[in-house]
C-alpha cells in the first residue's frame, strides 16, 4: 500500500485518557498554547507587577525595601522565590510579545505556509527562551 493511499487516524470522539497522551501537538500549537498561557499569568500576577512598580519608583526607601525583597525575602517568602515568580514574568512577557509579533505577522501577510508556521514557532520559542536565560543570568548575579 503506498503512502499516499494509507488512510490517516480519525479522532471524532477523543477519549481523554487513551488518545490524549499519545496525540503529538506540533510546535506551532504548543507557541498557541503557551502564548494564552503567558497571558493569562501577566493577568494573574497583575497586582505583583503594579506593586513592584510602585514600590520601584515611590521613593528611595521604597526602592531600597524593593530591592530587599529581591535580597532577603518578604515575610515567609524568600528571596530566591521573589526572583524566580519575577523570572516567570520575564518569560510571559517576552513570550507573548514575540508570539504575537509572529501571529501579527502572519495576520498582515495571508499566504503563510505549513513550514513558516513551524519555523516561526520554534524561533518564537528560542528567543523567548534565550531572552529570558539571558536576563535570569542578570537577575541571579552570573554577570
């Protein structure tokens, strides 16, 4: 049987548990996927963001507490922790600004191909990746 003439599986009624682990997403759906995913934790931690603003901006000592909280922790929460939730958001953020440079790309021109999708995809995926390792460094004190 040539490969042309194989019939290709049909999920009409997909069984969470027996055809979900096995189902391969390509790239470009997991950029879809984790471009909802970055905004919706940009929305969720909303109100981090606007506190570390102010407190960044108010005043020298507020600055010097933010910074503390970077340092030393606030409260029950350690410092290292506050450093890895502001990683978080670096990441969301530079994630759903490049994908959505990609998907306004895409948008603007409407003869895109199976292939630019998969490669703008995983470009999406290495700069929003490398981006955030680079500016982790930074923020860990590597350099």
């Amino acid at each position: 049987m040539t490969e042309l003439a194989r019939k290709r599986p049909e999920f009409r009624n997909i069984n969470a548990l027996k055809d979900l682990p096995t189902y391969r997403l390509p790239v470009a759906g997991i950029v879809s996927i984790l471009h909802r995913i970055s905004g919706f934790l940009m929305f969720l931690l909303m109100p981090l963001i606007i506190w570390m603003f102010d407190n960044s901006i108010t005043s020298e000592i507020s600055f010097a507490k933010f910074s503390a909280a970077f340092n030393i922790g606030v409260g029950f929460v350690p410092g290292w922790f506050m450093k890895l939730v502001a990683l978080a958001l670096i990441w969301a953020y530079l994630h759903h600004f490049i994908a959505g440079l990609r998907h306004l790309y895409m948008d603007v021109c409407h003869a895109v191909t199976k292939e630019f999708g998969k490669s703008s995809a995983i470009v999406t995926l290495a700069l929003s990746i490398a981006l955030t390792a680079v500016l982790g460094a930074k923020m860990f004190g590597l350099y």
